[in-house]
C-alpha cells in the first residue's frame, strides 16, 4: 500500500472546508466555500492522483459531504468506522455480562 498525502493546496482546502463544517458555510451550498464543495475537489485531486481509496479522516467531514452511490474509488468514512467499532465493542461488553 502506497499512502498519498495531499499537497499544500489540497490541504488548504481540506482545513478550509472542516473549518466551514462548523460555522455558516455549511448551510450555503451555493458558495463555492460549501465544504461539500471543497471535498469534492480534493477527492477528485486523489482520484487523477490515480488513488483506489480516500479516507475521510476527519469526523466533521461526516457532516457536510457524503459520497453516497459515489462508485468512483472506495471511500472510507472515519466516522462511520468509528460508529461500528463502538457498536461491536458495546456488544462484546454486554454479551460478556
């Protein structure tokens, strides 16, 4: 496995749009500054990076960009993962007692 890290631009829009997860950026879609925009643009960067999967590792990136349907490369929700981990351990815990 190869891992690709953004470069400066791309990381720059990447603190810009988990920046404008939490204030009122996210409610206007129409501003090029929608987070959903901007991750958009940065996964496209992965992809004709020629990458197979992106991690979205930010929790708030949950919140405002979701490639659902999206078949162009595996995308993995940090978020998500989290969820299930903590759902499998609450499980095991009260299955043990």
């Amino acid at each position: 496995m190869q891992l690709i890290y953004p470069n400066d631009e791309m990381q720059r829009l990447v603190t810009l749009g988990i920046c404008n997860a939490k204030n009122s950026k996210r409610n206007q879609p129409e501003s090029e500054e929608f987070p959903g925009k901007l991750f958009t643009k940065v996964c496209d960067w992965f992809i004709d990076q020629g990458v197979d999967g992106i991690v979205g590792g930010c929790t708030d990136i949950s919140a405002v960009f979701s490639p659902n349907g999206w078949k162009k490369v595996k995308y993995v929700d940090s978020l998500m993962v989290l969820s299930e981990e903590l759902i499998k351990n609450l499980n095991r815990n009260n299955s043990n007692g």
